[in-house]
C-alpha cells in the first residue's frame, strides 16, 4: 500500500521525467482536484507552470475569490484570472437544451483558455485534474452501448486540438485520495473538504435558460441551504448539497398578497466517488427551516421542494 506522502515524491519525479524543461499549462476550475493538480505540479517543475483560470461567472457566492487568493496569496503560484461571466452569460441566452448549454462552455472555455496559452507564449503541456471517474463516466456507462450521459467538460476534446501533451497526475486516484493529496501538499482543510462543483457551475442547476438575474437568485438559496448545512454540522457528511432553480412557477401567499414565483428544487447526496449515490436523510426539521428561510430572504423564489432520487436512475446534477 502507497501511503499519499510516497504517491507524491513518485507523482513529482514522473511529472519531471514527463514534462523535461517544458511549458505546462493548467487550466483552473475553481474546484479541488485541479487546485490539488496544480500544486503538485508546482512543487515538481515550479515556474515552468503557469495557471489559468477562465472564471465563467457560473461560480457560487465567493468562489472565485478564494481560488485567486489562494494561489496568489497563500502559494505564490502564478495565475491568470480571466473574467468572462459577459461572454458566457452572452452564449447561453435563449438556449435549453442541456447538452447544448454544455457544449457551449466546455467550446467557449476552450477557446478563452487556448487564447490565454498563446498569451503566455504557449506551452508543451497542458495539465488537467482528472479523475479515475471521470475518465470512466465521459466513456461510456457500464453495462450497457457506449452512451454519453453528460458532456463532462473538462474531459476530452481538448488535446488533439491544441495540440499538446497532457499532463494528467490524479488520472488513477478517486476523489478521497486527492483529498488526502491535498492536505498531505498543506492545502487548507477547508478548501480540500469543499463538496465537487461541476465545470459547467450553476448553468446545469438552472434547467431552462441561464441569465444573469436567476444566477442570482440561485447564488443566494445556495448561500442559505449550504450555510444551514453547516451550521448543523452535516457538511462533511454528505458528498454534494446544492439547490437548483427550476424554470416553473408557482402560486403562493405571502402577507395578504399573491405570489406567481420559482419553484427551488435542493438535493443532498451521499456518494463515495459519485458513480452511485442516495439521497441524504436531513433531520426532521432541517428542510422545513431552510425552506422557509430561502421563501422569506430571497426574492423570486415562494416554493421549495427536494429532491429524493437516488443515482441511478436519477444523476447528481439534473442536466
Ligand atoms: P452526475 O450529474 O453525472 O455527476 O451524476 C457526477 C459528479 O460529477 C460532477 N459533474 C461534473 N464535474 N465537469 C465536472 O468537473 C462536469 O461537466 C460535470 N458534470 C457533473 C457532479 O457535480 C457530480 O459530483
């Protein structure tokens, strides 16, 4: 058995063998694993890396912040951060159907990154944080023909076209090993504990089409859900918990008015690699709390509901 700290003196000199005196690129999601990737990849080559970050504006309420200051401030590691909520917000106006919509960031990400890469003078490499599941569930689904479930986009497309090496150190490991990577290269508890985040962000929890305002709306009942979550001290417990913000409407009455509102949709899962998961089993009077806090403080939304589906036959995300 490897223990984490001789994965990654072995990950570091493979890296060094791989990659020679070479340029690596790393594209930054915002999320663990390819936080987790960067780091290492760092520690094995350091100014040969350069990170970049192509911030979609799908990001939840502070997200983008702490990646930037977290390699900027506490690692030193250079990055670009490359603002393009107006761009992605611009692609995805009018459009519903679930795969377009990620098709369209995982194309449009491409493209503001591979033009980043030519502005730091190309590289021969490009790193990504993929993981063993990854890997599998973008192939196909066990069991039967080799179907696409999702685009998932930060697997596949990218290199023949650019026309680079990859760099992919996490390729064998599942996502409670990069955690243990994580904290084993001192990354803050914190950030390696956060639950996965999708690519393509809150655009997949906003069935129908994503705008600007029911971002907003969304970011906010997030806030409240994930707030609650770990004030009850069930964040650890539980795989991912986010909400989505369905495109019905319902009636309600508040005060002694009408309301024609959202409908909000919360899903908790636990999972140990996201291939299969259960709904989570709040107690008693946590969803009717958060319920009503999300009614009360955010506007846009008079009806919460959850989402009790497990995977399969339902998916983690609902596009
Ligand atoms: P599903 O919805 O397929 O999700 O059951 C399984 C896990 O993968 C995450 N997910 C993604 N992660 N890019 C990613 O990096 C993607 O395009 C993507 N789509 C889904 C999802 O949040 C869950 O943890």
């Amino acid at each position: 058995d490897w223990t984490m700290a001789e994965f990654r003196a072995a990950k570091v000199a493979e890296i060094r063998t791989q990659v020679g005196s070479g340029r690596v690129i790393c594209g930054l999601s915002g999320g663990v694993d390819s936080a987790v990737a960067a780091v290492l990849i760092h520690e094995a080559i350091g100014e040969q890396l350069t990170c970049v970050f192509v911030d979609h504006g799908l990001m939840r309420t502070g997200e983008a912040e702490q990646v930037v200051s977290l390699f900027r401030n506490s690692y030193n590691i250079p990055l670009v951060h490359v603002n393009a909520e107006d761009t992605f917000l611009a692609g995805l106006a009018g459009e519903t159907d679930p795969e377009k919509k990620r098709k369209f960031i995982g194309g449009a990400f491409i493209d503001l990154f591979e033009e980043e890469a030519r502005k730091v003078g190309g590289a021969d490499f490009l790193a990504q944080g993929t993981l063993y599941p990854d890997v599998i569930e973008s192939v196909s689904f066990t069991g039967g023909p080799s179907v696409t479930i999702k685009s998932h986009h930060n697997v596949g497309g990218l290199p023949e076209r650019m026309n680079m090496q990859l760099v992919e150190p996490l390729r064998e490991l599942f996502k409670d090993e990069v955690r243990a990577l994580g904290m084993e290269l001192g990354l803050p508890q914190a950030f390696v504990g956060r639950h996965p985040f999708p690519g393509p962000g809150l655009a997949i929890r906003i069935p129908g089409e994503v705008t600007k305002e029911r971002c907003d709306i969304l970011r906010k009942a997030d806030a409240i859900y994930l707030e609650e979550i770990r004030a009850a001290g069930l964040y650890d417990t539980i795989w991912q918990a986010f909400a989505v913000l369905l495109p019905v409407r319902s009636v309600g009455v508040m005060g002694d008015g009408r309301t024609y509102d959202n409908v909000l949709a919360l899903r908790a899962v636990t999972s140990t690699d996201g291939m299969t998961a259960e709904a989570f089993q709040f107690p008693g009077d946590f969803l009717p709390r958060v319920a009503t806090r999300i009614v009360n403080e955010v506007k846009g939304i008079n009806r919460v509901t959850y989402d009790y589906t497990s995977k399969p036959p339902g998916t983690i995300e609902w596009e």
